[in-house]
C-alpha cells in the first residue's frame, strides 16, 4: 500500500484531525523509530534552523500539542495573523486560528483561501477538522469515508477515526486507529503517540473503560515520555485508583516537559492529597496565576482546562461556570455540554443545567460528541 511521505513526519496541531491531515511517513517500515530525546533535539534544532520561514508554524505547532507549550502558540500566533493575502497564508492562518480555538475566523480564512485559489481538498481536510472539534462530527462521516476509501493510508484513517470517535461510534473508531498505525511509516515518534493517546482518550472517557485507557496513555509514553497531556490523563486515572505514587511522577514528568499549568494543578492536588499540604496549595495557586496569563493572551484555547480548574482545584465554582459558558460558545461538544451541566449544577443554576441536559440529548443523545 501507498505510504505517505514528508520531511516534517507529521504537522501535528492542536486539533488532532488536523493532525491526522499533516501526518506523513519519512522512512521505511523496518527503521527503528527515534529516541524521543533525539526527536525533541532535533525538533527544536529545525525550529531555529527555520526562523520565521512560514514551515516553522506545523514545527512549533509539534512543541504546542505535545509539551503544552503555550509560547510554541504565541509564535504560532504572531508569524500567522498579520499574513492572509494568499491561498497558502490563509490555509496557515486558519491552522492556526484553529489551534487557538477561534473556530469561526478559520472558517473565515477557510472561505478566503478557496476564493483565492486553494486546492479544494486542503480546504475541506481543514473544514473538515473543525467541524469535528465543534461537535458537528456526524456531518463529516461520509467525506471522510470516501476519502479513506480513495486514498486509504495514516492520514485518512486517522482522520476517519477521530471522527467516528468524536460521533460514538467507538468499535470503527479503534479499528481505524488500528489501520492507521498500520500504514504508520516513520522514524517519529510523534504520530504513533498521538495515536494512542487519542485511542486512550475515546476509551477512557467515552468508552468508560479505565483499565483500557490507562494501557493506551502507557503506550503513547513509551514512545513519548514528555507527552505532556499523556502524562496528565495517565496521572489522573492511576490516583482515581488509589496508585498515588505513581500518579505524582506522571504528574511532576508532565511539569517537567512543559509549562502546563493543568499539569501543575494536578500536582498540586495530589500532593495536598498526600498530606503535603503546603507545596501542594503554592503548586494550586501557580497553576491559577498561570491560568489568568493563559486566559489573557488566548481565551478560547484556554476556557475548558480553565473550567475544570476552577471547579476542581481553583475552588472558585462562579468562575469555572463563566469559562465554560465561554467553552460553550466557541464549540458545543458533548464535552464540552457536560462541563457546562456540571458546572450550573455545581453554581445551583438548576435551570440552565437542565437546559443542557437536553441540549445534550437532542444533539448527541448523550452519546456522541
């Protein structure tokens, strides 16, 4: 079968479709894949290589998915926004708009880039890719069948996959996951981690299969130790089981790789957990400063983790509810509808819990997302 191939190995967005879009293989089959050190070495050598060449944005777009590095987005950010007088800026625009979760203006620069001569299908893999992190995933089913049956390979069925996923249609999603991993061709380890993560994820939260998702967390970092979001979700199913220990180091692992402040407030909570008190409270209110100066540069990026901060650790439940209302207004996710019903619940706004209580049926019958 045809195997995709790229010098980039993958462009890996925020958006993991859009990740699933830009992935590509680099070297054969038989080839060992790359110790991750040597791939963070290497990423980052590419990065100042590149300057402010317009292929630095899916480099730094890498260090934004995989280490949660919030100043990868701000570059992102200032290379792309100033430039949209081309199909190819627009396209790259919209990327990175889409990163930021400003959903309706990369739509926009979608619309644009086609008037200005893009190629039809880079315009719909990206619409496509929106469309499925905004909750409207059903609608995308049969363009992405059709594409995974004209040019099966890694990128179509990841694409397809985080699709059916997203639509609760979690058996095809595995085995999709499954093939793409399959046709996965490359010395990254980059991709194949996303991979697992994303099967981790849809098991582990959808599926309500803990035991599952925490071997696929496992997979994703024995090929990605740094994975930041990884080690997060990892950290918080081993302490829901009583495994402290362990979910202290996947925690401090994440803080380490980057500068999450979700991964902080995990830590923090754990260690007060452990009867740490004090370094757990100063890890708590580190992660809240971080948070607002998150929140002030990219608001919409930030809202969900905001959310579940403020709710959770923050202890301040009148804010977690404002951020999820934001959250809600940038995408109506099945996730995103069930943060917003927890957090009324959690502010006794009885009516508006209800409201999207069936809001949730009536778009997902409180299944799909």
């Amino acid at each position: 079968m045809k195997r995709d191939r790229n010098p980039l190995a993958i462009a890996a967005l925020s958006l993991a479709l859009l990740a699933c879009a830009g992935a590509h293989a680099t070297a054969p089959a038989t080839t060992p894949v790359t110790d991750s050190r040597i791939a963070w070495i290497n990423l980052d050598h590419l990065i100042a290589q590149s300057g402010d060449d317009p292929a630095v944005v899916d480099l730094l777009m890498q260090r934004s998915r995989y280490l949660a590095d919030a100043r990868a987005l701000d570059r992102i950010v200032a290379l792309t926004e100033p430039h949209g007088a081309t199909a190819d800026e627009l396209l790259r625009r919209a990327r990175a708009r889409a990163a930021a979760h400003r959903f309706d203006d990369a739509l926009s620069d979608l619309d644009a880039a086609r008037r200005a001569g893009a190629s039809p299908a880079a315009v719909q893999a990206q619409r496509s890719s929106i469309h499925v992190a905004t909750g409207r995933a059903s609608g995308e089913l049969a363009t992405l069948q059709a594409a995974a049956a004209r040019r099966p390979g890694f990128a179509s069925h990841c694409a397809l996959a985080l699709a059916e996923a997203a639509a609760g249609r979690l058996e095809d999603a595995d085995a999709h996951y499954a093939a793409a991993l399959d046709e996965l061709d490359t010395t990254s380890p980059f991709p194949a981690a996303a991979i697992w993560f994303a099967r981790g994820l849809m098991w582990s939260e959808q599926g309500g299969d803990a035991r599952r998702g925490e071997a696929m967390y496992a997979q994703a970092l024995r090929g990605l130790p740094e994975y930041v979001a990884a080690n997060v979700h990892l950290a918080e199913l081993e302490a829901a089981r009583g495994d402290l220990a362990s979910a202290i180091a996947h925690a401090q692992r994440a803080v380490a790789a980057g500068d999450d402040p979700e991964a902080l407030a995990l830590l923090g909570a754990l260690h007060v957990r452990a009867g740490q008190q004090a370094l757990g409270r100063d890890e708590i209110e580190r992660a809240r400063q971080a948070f607002e100066a998150l929140l002030a540069r990219h608001p919409q990026a930030f809202a969900d983790h905001a959310a579940e901060f403020y709710l959770g650790a923050g202890a301040d439940p009148e804010r977690g509810l404002h951020w999820a209302q934001v959250n809600l207004l940038v995408r109506e996710t099945r996730r995103a509808l069930q943060l917003g019903i927890r957090a009324a619940r959690e502010t006794h706004h009885d009516e508006e819990a209800r409201f999207l209580e069936e809001r949730l049926r009536q778009r997902f019958d409180a299944r799909a997302g």
